[in-house]
C-alpha cells in the first residue's frame, strides 16, 4: 500500500450569501441620503431624481492570503419599482481592493410594480484573467421609485484542514 507524501489542499467550500439592500448598500454621496429611503428589507430611491448607491460585500482574502481560484463566483442584484413608470437599473461591478482591476457595468429595466428584476454579475466579468474576485464591490444608479431589494453573493473559501 503507497501512501502520498505532502500535504494535499482541501476543496473550497461554496457559500451563499443573501443580504438586504439597506445592509450591504449606502448612499454614494451625502446629497442622494436625501433621496434614499433605507428599510429593513430594501433600499429605495424615493426621490424625484436618480440616486447613487455603493454596496461592498466581504472578501476572501489579500495579499499572502490569496488562494488561486477562490473568492466571489457571482452576485446578483435584486431591483424593485414601486413607482408608477417603468425605469432602468444600471450597477456596475468592480473589485473594490484595486483600482486596477476590471470592471464591468449593467443595466435592467425594471417594470412599473415589480420586485424581482436582476443584474447578474460572474467573477469572469471583473477578473478574467485570474479567477479571483477577492471583494466585491457595486455601484447602482437607482432611477426614483427604484430600490435594491437583495443582493445574492456566492463566493468560495478555504476549507478548514
């Protein structure tokens, strides 16, 4: 019987995360909390204007810590419309540790009523040539009536030996 010798790594163990729009998202600016109506299961432009947001998700490690391959695999972020006209969505996602890193911006439309409408972004769109979306960053443009109802998160992390 052969035994290998070293010590082998561990499968990354997937995660998902689903958070609400007023916890992970703020107002790009003083000037759009004005407008940005925070709740405990959305953040919603109320205003009559277009408001900024900016949401940071945790990451997965820096520098010595950064393992090939893991990291954020995707993010989606959840829109809804409580206003009376149909609007359009935009977010874009970049790697919030590196002002170098890709990034790649999307817009939705977002019916009159609705509350589930997404963007989805992929790890591939922000770090094509590495793999590795270690901190996830968003910045939206939420038309008024327009909110951020949830932000699914699927990222990969070390196993524990």
């Amino acid at each position: 019987m052969a035994f290998a010798t070293g010590q082998a790594q561990a499968a990354p163990l997937t995660h998902t995360e689903n958070h609400t729009g007023s916890s992970v998202c703020d107002p790009a600016l003083p000037i759009y909390a004005l407008s940005l109506r925070e709740r405990p299961a959305a953040i919603d432009n109320a205003g009559p204007f277009p408001a900024f947001v900016t949401c940071a998700l945790h990451g997965q490690g820096t520098g010595a810590n950064v393992i090939t391959g893991h990291g954020a695999k995707s993010v989606a972020v959840y829109f809804t419309n409580g206003g009376g006209t149909d609007r359009t969505a935009s977010c874009t996602a970049s790697e919030a540790l590196s002002p170098t890193g890709g990034k790649t911006t999307r817009s939705i439309p977002v019916p009159a009523g609705s509350t589930q409408q997404s963007i989805r972004f992929s790890d591939l769109d922000v770090s094509p040539s590495n793999n590795a979306w270690r901190t996830p960053a968003l910045s939206c443009s939420l038309p008024p009536g327009v909110g951020i109802s949830t932000i699914w998160y699927v990222f990969d992390e070390e196993a524990p030996n």
